[in-house]
C-alpha cells in the first residue's frame, strides 16, 4: 500500500525537489496519472493512495512543484513558460472516490486536475478490471476457473487473492471488448455473491466535478483497447464518449487519454488521427516521462507514482525532470 510519510521521508522528498530545481523556466512537464484515492487501505489495491497518504504527496506538490491545469501548462509548455517543476494532476476512468474523496482533497489546496471518463460505466456500471477483483473478493477459496482458460486457484488469503488478479486481468485485457466483459461476467457468476454497483461516479458527480473547476476529459466511451478494435468501433468510442461527457457538463470536452495508454501496444497512428479529428486538442498516453516542448501533444507522456514509498515517489519525479531537462539542454 501507498504509505505515509515519516519526518525522514520528508526531508528526501524536499532534497530532491531542490535538486530539481533549474532555470527560472523548465522545459519538461510531468503529467501524473491515479486512477482511485480510496476512502481506506484497500489490500487488493496495493498499489492506489488511500485518502491520507494522498493528501500527504498533494502537499509534498503543492510546497515544491508547481501544480497547474492541464491545457494552461500545455499550451505554456509550448510558448517555453512553464514555471519551474511544473506538474498536472491526472485521473482515468471515472471513480467515484475522484469526486467523493480525491475532488475535496484538491478543493481544500486550491489544486487543479483533469478527470479522464468513460463514460459509458457512469451511474451503476463496473468496468470489467473492477468486476474480477470484486468477484475474487468474494470468490471461495478454491476457485477453478479452469473451463473457461482462467486457471485455477487456491485464494487462502489477501496475498493469493492478489495473485490471482494480477494474472487474469492482463489474460483478458487485450480480447475484443464484447468477449472481455463475457468471461468477466462468467467468472463473477461463478464467484457467488452481488457485486458493486457504485463504484463509478454518476453523471451529477461528473458535473459536480466541473462545477467545483475540475476539468473533464474522455476516456472513450467502455474503455475498450483501440489497437483491438475496428477502425469504426474507435471512432465511435472517441466521438462519443466526447459527446456524452459534453451533454452531461454542457461544456467542450478537448482532452482525451487513450485507454491502457502505452504507444505501440493500446493505440497507434490511426487512434491519435481519429481523435484529432474528433476535435480533442490534446491527448495523453501513458509512455513514462515528461512532456517537452515540440513533442506531439496528441502524445503527451505521464508518469505513474505508484512507488511503494514516499521517497521513491519523490525521486522518480526528480529523474524525470533531470533526464529530460538534459535531453533538451
């Protein structure tokens, strides 16, 4: 689990900023990417913030880096005026803890974000990562999956159940979206007991958000991988989801994140041509490092700070903008 800082991390962490520390202009932008901030520790989400450490690392930001909304340091990392150590604040999916615990969280420190939304999961929908890790919470403890080419698995305790999750979401990940949500449905059926219906944010929570100044982007419209779909299936992914958030918020919704995100892999040319088209007029991926100036921003690279520890957090954001400052230099 994401833990929280001991005075000695503390010190780290304001070491490392100041060694980030540069000109009075920097040339690389960091983007973070979360997904949850849970209201408590969660030991089958080792790896997402609960509510205090996520405070602690939004005040670890706040005191040393420059925290600034999405397309203002884009468009600033254009023009070479992005202040020093300049950070933006991501979310992909649409959970509902983004409004219910994350949005008071950046309210209270006056920090901007970008909410990345699929909505076709908003009010009562479950994507199909969520349904597998809530039906192994609930499965018994030999749980065979072995008919429908899952495995079989012996869940004794938090650690196997984890286990368990870490090799049958990369197994479905990549299958066409209708057959993805088939066997996830196949296997929460066989796991027994009722699963969730809250976990992501109602349509009043994703306009809640706008109102209190967070910005909406789209995510697609179910979250499907592009790359494995038909050239028709992701460009009515991207348009409408576009559309839907844009009727929910009565606002442009111009940023878009690619789902799973890694270039090559999840989308290709023909997805960042498709959502330029759209209208979007930026995109993210999620190809570690900072962004710099002339980079293409239908590609805009992001950082994931799930680090185990504070420290380790800290000084991945410091190499980032070490290496990329020296890339540039």
């Amino acid at each position: 689990m994401i833990g929280r800082l001991n005075p000695f991390e503390s010190v780290l962490l304001r070491a490392g900023a100041r060694l980030a520390s540069g000109s009075q202009r920097s040339t690389a932008l960091l983007v973070l990417i979360y997904h949850r901030v849970l209201h408590a520790p969660d030991p089958l989400l080792p790896e997402e913030p609960d509510a205090a450490g996520f405070a602690q690392r939004l005040d670890l930001l706040r005191d040393h880096f420059t925290v600034l909304p999405l397309r203002e340091a884009v468009a600033r990392l254009a023009r070479h005026s992005l202040p020093p150590r300049s950070v933006c604040i991501t979310f992909d999916d649409g959970y509902a803890n983004n409004c219910e615990v994350a949005a008071p969280l950046l309210s209270a420190r006056g920090m901007p974000a970008t909410v990345f939304v699929a909505p076709g999961f908003l009010s009562g929908g479950r994507m199909f990562n969520d349904t597998i890790i809530e039906a192994l919470r609930r499965a018994p403890e030999q749980f065979d999956l072995g008919d429908i080419g899952l495995g079989q698995h012996v869940l004794s305790d938090d650690a196997a159940r984890r286990k368990a999750i870490a090799s049958i979401i990369p197994a479905l990940k990549h299958l066409p979206p209708g057959l993805r949500l088939e066997r996830a449905a196949a296997l929460a059926e066989r796991a027994g007991g009722v699963l969730p219906t809250d976990l992501m944010m109602s349509d009043a929570q994703v306009l809640q958000l706008h109102h209190g100044g967070i910005e909406i982007g789209a995510h697609t419209l179910n979250h499907p991988i592009l790359a494995s779909v038909d050239e028709d299936t992701a460009r009515h992914e991207i348009v409408a989801s576009k559309a839907r958030l844009e009727g929910i918020i009565g606002a442009p919704v111009t940023s878009f994140a690619y789902p799973n995100g890694r270039p090559g892999r999840d989308y290709g040319p023909r997805d960042v041509a498709l959502a330029r088209a759209a209208g979007f007029e930026l995109a993210l991926s999620t190809a570690w490092g900072a962004a710099t100036a002339g980079r293409d921003v239908f590609q805009i690279p992001r950082v994931a700070p799930w680090d185990r520890t504070a420290p380790r957090f800290g000084l991945r954001l410091v190499r980032a903008y070490r290496e990329r400052n020296a890339a540039v230099a």
